[in-house]
C-alpha cells in the first residue's frame, strides 16, 4: 500500500518526469541533489526564482559558476534528454546505473534503509515500465495502478494492489497476477 508513496517510487517517477519536460521545477526539485553535480540549495532556489526554460540551462547560468560543474551540468542534460527518448524499461536501467541510483540506494543502508526492500520498489517500477513503449505511458499507467489502489484499496477490503514477496504470509481467497510472464513468473522449473 505505501509503494506510490515510497520515496523511490516518487524519485524514479521524478526522473522520467524531469527527462520529458525539462522546465520540471517541481521533479528537479526532489532529485537534484541526488544527481551527483554538488548541486546546493542556493542553485535550487535560483532555478527556482528564474522558472522559464529548462533547469538544467537555468544553472548554468547561476552566478560564479565554475566550469568544470557547468561542463558537468551539460553533461547531465544530455543525460535526460537521451532518457527521454528511450523505452521506460531502458530509461529505468539508465537511471539505475548511468545516473547511479542504486549506488544512492545501497549508500542509504547507513542509514537504517534494506537495500533489498528499497530495489522492491524499482524492480516493480521496471515491472510496470516493460509493458510500455514510451515514458508518457509508463506515467499513465503508474497513475492508473495508483487510482486502483485509492479505489480499491486494503481500508476496503476490495483490492489489494501488491508484490509477490510483500504478500508472503498472507492469504487471499482470489489472486489476480498482473503482468505475469510465462516461464519467468511462474517459474517453469
């Protein structure tokens, strides 16, 4: 019940959002200093302040700064707009490895976090993104997933909308699997 809520799920959701509209101050604003450009909260508030056009061409524009962190801001511009043309699934993996997510992931079970719990949350995300072709659709169909769940959610005892391990132990007298793949899930072995 908490996965549209989750800080990864609103993250990764971020990132796809950011790549198909680059003046996304709102999804620059929950990830920027997640993208590895010693981005501070000043560079933030300047976006912020001067909201027209992409933010990743706003900060470069942000005074004193340095060119090496220019050259890198371009760099990771180039980043999401290649993002932005992919398929969601690929689109995640760049996230994940080229952006270096799961390196932020595994830097958070320092903090108490289980690494295994927090991939949960992105391996169903690619779940959801391999029956997509584009990332506008990908969002749709997380918003949908995330509309079956309000509706029908566990307070009504309806629908419960969850992964196969976050449902051990529990029993349910119907299960529907949605986007099951032959021969991976169940496994034919």
């Amino acid at each position: 019940p908490t996965f549209f809520t989750h800080f990864v799920t609103n993250e990764i959701l971020a990132y796809i959002k950011l790549a198909i509209d680059g003046s996304d101050i709102a999804s620059f604003e929950k990830i920027y200093y997640k993208l590895n450009l010693g981005l501070s909260k000043k560079m933030l508030e300047f976006v912020k302040q001067n909201p027209k056009g992409n933010v990743f061409n706003t900060l470069v524009r942000f005074p004193g700064m340095e060119k090496t962190i220019i050259s890198n801001i371009k760099s990771r511009q180039t980043d999401f707009e290649n993002i932005s043309r992919m398929k969601p699934l690929d689109a995640l993996r760049s996230i994940e490895t080229k952006l270096g997510y799961t390196s932020i992931l595994k830097g958070l079970t320092k903090q108490g976090y289980s690494f295994e719990t927090l991939m949960q949350k992105l391996n169903t995300l690619k779940n959801i993104a391999a029956k997509t072709f584009d990332n506008k659709s990908f969002l749709e169909r997380v918003s949908k997933l995330q509309v079956i769940m309000e509706t029908y959610g566990i307070n009504e005892s309806k629908v419960t909308l969850s992964t196969v391990h976050s449902s051990k132990g529990l029993e349910f007298d119907t299960v529907i699997l949605i986007d099951a793949i032959d021969g991976q899930f169940p496994s034919s072995e």
